[in-house]
C-alpha cells in the first residue's frame, strides 16, 4: 500500500459528530501531522484509520491491515510488572513477530543499562514512551499511527523521535501523528492536516 486515501469520512463519539465529510489523502515518504483542539477527532480519526473505531459514513481506500501498521495510542500499553525488555518480548510474540535482540530497539530509543530490566512501573514517563516508541524500530512496518507521541519526552526523546521519523520517511514509510506542539527537527516529506479548518 503506497498511497492512504479517504472519502467523505463521517465519525462521531456518542451523539455528537466530530468529524463531517473529511477527505485527504497520504502517501509513502510523507508524515501528516494532525493538528485540532481538544475533541476535534484527532484521536478517532486515527482509531478509525487503525480499524479500532467504525465510521459512520466515508471510505477509506484502501484499509491499513494489521501487520502493515504500527498504533501506539495515549497509552503505552506496558505491563508495570515486567522491565521495558519483556514487554517488547511480550509485544512482539502476540504480533508474531521475531525480535533477534530487543535490546538493540530499546537502545535505538535511548534506554540503556538498567532501565533495560526495572520493572516499567518504577520508569518515568518519558522512558515509559521510548519504551512504546521502541516497537516501530523492533518490528518495522510501512504505516505508523502515532497520537501524541511526544508526550513526556524529554529534548533528547524528542531528538531521537525525530530521527525515526526522518528515517522512516526517507526508507519510504508513512507516518499519521497527533500532537499539540510542533514535530522536533526537520521531518522531510511533513504536512499539516488542521481539523480545526477541515470542519
């Protein structure tokens, strides 16, 4: 799949409709960054993207399958029990994929020695997010879904971030990523979709 287009996409949370008849389209090497205030359908918009939400009208053409896309949402979706190795370990068995060293993708992201085997509850936030950012280096896959990544990274997360973007863009990957503030560093290939004026 090199090129995401969607049709007239209509979806709402409960009774209120937070997007009415969006269309864009997205292509391989670039990354979209989605921009709108709170509750304008940014998280949605990607959920639905992803198949973890149903629109109510639209098409999306064609569908992202499962192992072509990495999500990672709000939440980090580490288990506080086990360390920032074995959850990437747990992570990559439930999607079948093969890990020949998790520790590599842990330290691509910035984590290292000890923060390797603490359990991920005694992490701070922002190690927690590498921790989740280590799976799009673990287990590359061409589309990334990303809603507020940046959350808790400190300056050298945010430079580390940047870089896997870049690389991504360049290797001919597509990234869709929420955030309230601007994306570090020189992303090649960024676009701007404000939901705010797509209303």
């Amino acid at each position: 799949m090199s090129r995401l287009e969607v049709h007239q996409l209509v979806v709402s949370r409960g009774d209120r409709v937070v997007l009415d008849g969006l269309s864009f389209a997205v292509s391989a090497g670039e990354v979209l960054h989605i921009l709108g205030r709170n509750g304008a359908g940014k998280t949605s918009l990607l959920e639905v993207l992803c198949g973890l939400r149903r629109a109510d009208s639209g098409r999306i053409d064609p569908q992202p399958e499962g192992r072509a896309l990495h999500w990672i949402g709000h939440k980090n979706a580490l288990n506080p029990a086990l360390s920032a190795t074995e959850n990437l370990a747990f992570w990559a068995a439930l999607n079948g994929a093969t890990l020949a060293d998790p520790r590599a993708a842990l330290a691509a992201v910035g984590l290292h020695k000890g923060q390797l085997t603490r359990p991920a509850a005694q992490l701070s936030t922002g190690q927690k997010r590498r921790a989740a950012l280590a799976r799009l280096v673990a287990a590359p896959r061409p589309w990334w879904f990303l809603d507020e990544p940046l959350a808790g990274l400190d300056i050298e997360g945010l430079a580390l971030f940047a870089e896997l973007l870049g690389r991504h863009a360049a290797g001919g990957g597509a990234v869709l990523v929420t955030s309230h503030q601007p994306l570090p560093g020189v992303v090649p290939g960024l676009r701007h979709l404000d939901l705010d004026r797509a209303a």
